[in-house]
C-alpha cells in the first residue's frame, strides 16, 4: 500500500512536470497550455476539498442531501468529468463560451456518474462490477443513498443507520433499508433529473458535440460496472 | 491524520502552481524560474525514490551501510539541503559550475544532518529534541546506526537486532547494543567526515559562501534538536 501512495504521488508529480515542460518547450502553444494548467490546478484543489469534506462526513451521524452531493461533485463531478473537459477545451483553443457551456453538460453528467457508482457499490453484481458489494456501507460512508434514506425512515429506521452503517454484519439490513424506505428509487430519481439536464446541456452544444458526448454520457450514467 | 495528508497534498500542489504562475506572469525571469523549476521536478522524483527504498528496507532483515546511506541521500540530502539550494541558485542566474560546486558542499551536509538526525532519535533528550527517545527503534527503521550495528556485532547480538528491533520492549536493549558494539562511534566518525568533507567544498565556494553557508553547516550538524 506505501509503494501504491508513492506511485501515485508520482504520477501527480509528473503530470505537473509533464504540462509545465510542454509550456517552456513549446512558445506557441505556451497560452493555450497555460490556460489548461489552470484547469489543472483548479482541480487538483478541488479534489481535495472533496475528499476532506468527504472524511469529515465519515464522522458525523447523519448526512443531508446537500452535504452528499457536494462531496460528489468536488470529489467526483469535478475531477471526473468538468476539469478533465475544460483542460481539453482550453488546450485546444476554447474561449469562456465553450467552457461554461461544457460545465452544464460536465457537473450533472458527472453527478450522475458518482451516484450510478453509489447504486451499484450497494446492489451490484461483484462478478460485473469486480468489486464486493456493501463496501461503502461496511465503511460507514455518507453516500447519497445514506442521505435519501435519512428522509423518509421512522426512528427503528434511524436507530438501524446508527447501529448498523459502518459494520459488515450490518451490510444487509441497511441495504433492505435503502431499498424498502424508498431512497434506493429516489436516487434513481436523482440520476435520471441530472442526465436529463446533462442531455439538454448537450443539445444545446449543438449536433457535432452531441456525437462525442452523446455515447459518452451514456456510458457514464447506463452502466452494469 | 487524514486531514493532515491531504493538506500536505495541497500544500505540494500549491507549490507547483505558484512556481508555473510566475513562469507565465515573469517573462523576463521565466528563463531562471524555469530553470529553478527543474530542481525543484528532480527533487520531488528523488524523495518518492528515497521513501520507497526506506519502506521496501524495512521489509527485509539486515541493511548494508550503503543501502542505508543511499536512502539518507535521496530521502533527505537532495530534499532537505542540495536541491533547495539549487532552486535558490537557479533563480538568481547560477550557470553550472556553482551549481555542481553546491552539490559538493550540500550532499556530506545533508547525510551529516540526517545521520544527527538518526543519533538524536535514539540517544537524544526528549525533553530537548522535543520527540520520543528510541522512535526509529521502535518502528524497526534500517538506519545507518542499524547498518553500523550489523558489521561488528557477533550472532548474540545479530540474533538481539533480528528480535528486539522493531518492538517498544527491544528499545533499550538495541540502543545498548549501538552503544556497546561501537556502532554510535562509527556514525559519529561518519558525520566528521561528511562535515570535513562539507567544510572543504565550502572553502572551494571561497570567502562569501563561507559567510553564508558555515553557520548552516553547524546548525545542521551539532545540534541537540
């Protein structure tokens, strides 16, 4: 697990050393790589906001739809999907237009994304999607799905979350309390509003963007793994 | 503790970000800022190299005074003293000559810092370095005492080294051993030869360097903390 952290700090390092290279090396493309850099940046700091909101959640009781879905989209929307386009969009020559036009599509796509990833970490098949299933219940993790059930359960309900989110034996029955208390659809709910928000983003891009991001939006959010 | 890693993350990444900012903002320095910008690349490669090679040697069972040396420079020489000061000297103009002439000065200072370093962590005051007395021991750190300790011990004191280092029972057992084998006068010899050797390249450096870098040398080396 330590030479795992190294790697990847290394391979952070890299990306830093690779893009700035590109910029003393290349004169010409030096403003347009410099514009990339800041997207770069940008997201490099987001994501560790996520991620720290992220582990402050893990200590807190209870979690609200607005919490879990921030971490989402610092941790996930950003990273994922926003920065990794914006950083496309500025190397190839794009001016403000293009990029606010391309979060519309990127933040709920991205959202989306992280909430199928949510759904199937608690219902999906381990042999599709290679990893153990309940693992972010096992963990205690304030997912969406943990927010949306918070809603709508009574006190056994809650006094379950409280006992049995964060442990494996409890890995079944917080699962059955997702589904029957209703947030299992809810978040089903969610996902469909942000792609369709995501789909009209793209429509309003116009037919030539619709060809790339149209297959690659429904790979991110239609997904069995 | 995960907070704390995700600031020096941030912290890192800042760094970056700041160092390419001027490069884009100071055309007239950016030749320098870039050139500083290559040290400070080097420098954050050699210190992921030198943490692997510390955590890959504390999986085995014995460390060759090379070995641990190779770790003390690349973990601590180049990161702690030689690469600073090539950034500084890289942003004030220095070509190559004074470049390699710090090299020669920073690299005895700097494994003579870090090998201080290793001595006050097992038979400095806690009261004064301000951290527990016998850490490294307790860890099973291969330091350079530990490589010291395997030359002239006999299979008693091998067989000590093999059980006792690595646990809080072992701890003043081992620190005897380091003691009484000769260990601790070996790397006290190795810090005077890393300071000779630092002070003569200093000298090389001529009067000014003297001026700016012999009280570094000394707070490095003989200190209590």
């Amino acid at each position: 697990m330590s030479a795992a952290v190294l790697i990847g700090d290394l391979m952070l390092s890299w990306c830093d050393e690779m893009l700035t290279t590109a910029i003393l090396d290349s004169p010409s493309m030096s403003e347009h790589i410099g514009r990339a850099r800041t997207y770069f940046d940008l997201c490099k700091t987001e994501v560790v906001a996520g991620q720290f909101l992220d582990v402050v959640g893990q200590t807190r009781q209870t979690v609200s739809w607005d919490e879990a879905m921030t971490v989402v989209r610092y941790k996930s929307a950003k990273y994922t999907v926003e920065r990794p386009l914006h950083i496309g969009a500025a190397l190839a020559g794009a001016d403000d237009q293009p990029i606010d036009a391309l979060s519309a599509v990127a933040l709920p796509l991205g959202e989306a994304f992280q909430l199928r990833d949510d759904v199937l970490g608690v219902f999906g098949d381990p042999a599709v999607t290679g990893k153990p299933a309940g693992d972010d219940l096992r963990e205690g993790k304030r997912t969406v799905l943990i927010a949306r059930a918070h809603e709508p359960t009574d006190d056994a309900g809650r006094q379950l979350l409280r006992d049995s989110l964060g442990t494996a034996e409890g890995v079944p029955a917080v699962a059955d309390l997702i589904r029957s208390c209703g947030a299992l659809e809810a978040v089903e709910h969610d996902i469909s509003a942000l792609e369709a928000a995501a789909d009209a983003a793209i429509d309003a891009l116009g037919p030539a963007a619709r060809d790339v991001l149209g297959p690659l939006a429904l790979t991110a959010t239609r997904r069995s793994r």
